[in-house]
C-alpha cells in the first residue's frame, strides 16, 4: 500500500483507531496491571505504549525532529480514564503533525531511531502495523483474562465457518 495523501492515510489511520478504541473500550481498570509474565509489557503499558511511540517516535521523526520515545511507565498515567485521556491526546497531536504534510512531503526521507533514512509515506504505514501489532496482543492479553472482546469486522471466525459453503 503506497500513500500518496497526507489526508486519505488519515481517514485510513482513523478506521484501524476506532477499532482500536472499540478493544480498549472492554478493559476493566482492574485489567491495566495485568501481564501474561513477570517483566512483560502490561495491558496498561500496552497502551501508553502505543500511544507515546505514535507521538514521540513517528511523529517526531515525521516532523524531521529526532525520536523522543522515554517508554511506556505508569509516569506518563495512571489510571483507566488517565490513559484513555493520554492515549487520545498523543493521537491528536500525532494527526496534528500529519496533517502538516504536503502530499509531496510524504516522498521525503525522514530518519529511524537508528539513524536509517525511510520515505515518510512508509514510516507511516509502519506506524499502522505498529499499532496493529500491539492490538492483537491486547486481544490475546483480555482472552487471557476471559474477556469478551468485540470482533474486528462483526463475525467471529466461527461464524464465518458457518455462514460460509461447504467445498467438497
């Protein structure tokens, strides 16, 4: 997927984030310290994780500003309605910083944490999988916890099965 406007990736970016939203809208506060194994990220970390690589490394980078990322501790908030608050405001301010690119901008080269040169339009489609990626493991960490967590496109898998025709 190439992108080639600054505003059609946001209306995309804008999709997978209301999916997101959807997941993060079923964890319980007493759910954010919860981790799969002692020195894992937790689901509360997940999170601020997402939230502050969004805004510190791609959107700094975007910007042509070097990376920020400090982590993803609870020193950047604490508390259910704290990280949805942190959470929205990175993504905010992220979208602020995209929306400032020309369509031109996004064929520029912008540098990694690394220092490796990348094409603006994508480090922004890796910003997605980022996002992506870290949402899957929120899915993972709820089943875990027997959490019933709200299908990605309306029908469980099982479901499909059932809608689907038998090949034989």
């Amino acid at each position: 997927m190439e992108i080639r406007s600054a505003q059609s990736f946001i209306d995309y970016y804008e999709k997978v984030r209301s999916r997101t939203l959807r997941l993060l809208e079923v964890i319980q506060p007493e759910h954010l310290d919860f981790s799969y194994k002692p020195g894992k990220f937790t689901v509360g970390d997940q999170i601020r994780h997402i939230a502050a690589i969004e805004r510190y490394m791609y959107g700094e980078t975007i910007a042509g500003r070097r990376s920020a990322y400090q982590g993803c501790g609870k020193e950047l908030a604490d508390g259910y309605d704290n990280i949805l608050k942190y959470f929205n405001e990175m993504h905010r301010q992220t979208i602020d910083i995209i929306s400032r690119l020309s369509d031109e901008d996004l064929y520029k080269k912008c540098l990694t944490p690394a220092n490796q040169e990348i094409t603006i339009w994508k480090w922004l489609r890796a910003m997605l999988e980022h996002e992506i990626h870290h949402r899957g493991e929120l899915y993972i960490y709820l089943n875990l916890l027997d959490v019933k967590t709200p299908q990605i496109y309306g029908f469980s898998a099982e479901e499909v099965q059932e809608m689907s025709v038998k090949i034989e």
